[in-house]
C-alpha cells in the first residue's frame, strides 16, 4: 500500500483564497502627500509600491515616508488573509519598532480601513479609492483614549504612478 499523502498528482498545489483579489485595487506604485490635522501644510511626504509575493498568497508594500520632518519611516508590511477569522491581517517591519507590528485590514467597494492596537500605537485609518482607483484620500485618526502624541491625527492622499 503506498501513501499518496504528499503526492501532487492528487492533492495539487494550495489555492490563494479568492477574497484576496481585492487587494489587485492597490498593486503598483504610489505617491504620497498629507498633512497634520489643523494644518494646510503638506509636509507627510511618501511613496509606496504593493506587490504580489510569487504563489499569491501575500501582498508586500514597501514604504518610505518623511512624516512631518520629524521621522523617516521606512518599513515592510505582509498582508494576507485569514479565511477562519474572514479578515485581512499584516504584520509591519519598521525602522520604528524593534519588533513587527500586527495591523488589521478591510477593504469593502472603495472603502479601506486599517487599524492597529499594539502597545502605544492604537489608530485606525479610514479612505476612499477614487472611483477610476488612481487616487484615494483619508486619514489617520487615534481610537478613542489613545495617547495623541503617539499617534498623531493626519490626513493623506495618494496617486498611483502609471
């Protein structure tokens, strides 16, 4: 008797689930430019790219931000999808946390929010895709007893590189 347990021949390859064709919305490359709340001036510059990791299972993005003159973020973010829980997870490595920070993803139409609640970081980002998604606008808002000198109120918006 053999065991076909590991055979390909007739278990094939796994599957991205399907609900991860959502993200397709953000793959390519995208300038950034916001600003503090209260404050006309643009001074959140960035740029980030998403892309998908060979098998389709993670998006990547990479992103590089002067926030305010005050910090260059640079970090890596993994996003999947978890079908037991029905959500989007990633995990963030940054130039600012010694270790990756967890973050929460869910985009439904034009719609995409972000939030995350690890240690002081506790915010959630709410935005819109224009309706030919070649640009979106929102902003960065601290959850309610969230230390705002932490995470600082912003809005920002962004344009897809052709």
């Amino acid at each position: 008797m053999t065991d076909n347990t590991n055979d390909t021949d007739t278990m094939g390859a796994p599957q991205p689930d399907p609900a991860l064709k959502k993200l397709d919305l953000l793959v390519g490359s995208w300038t950034m430019k916001g600003h503090l709340v209260g404050s006309d001036e643009e001074n959140i510059i960035g740029k980030t790219t998403y892309r998908w990791l060979d098998g389709g299972f993670f998006l990547q993005q990479d992103a590089e931000i002067d926030f305010a003159g005050m910090l260059k973020i640079t970090n890596r973010e993994l996003i999947g999808f978890d079908p037991d829980t029905g959500a989007f997870a990633s995990l963030v490595y940054s130039n600012l946390s010694p270790s990756p920070l967890r973050y929460q993803w869910d985009l439904q139409g034009d719609t995409l929010t972000i939030s995350v609640s690890e240690g002081p970081l506790d915010a959630t980002f709410e935005g819109k895709f224009s309706e030919n998604g070649k640009s979106f606008s929102g902003g960065w808002r601290p959850n309610p007893g969230a230390d705002e000198t932490i995470n600082v109120p912003y809005d920002i918006g962004g344009t897809r590189l052709e």
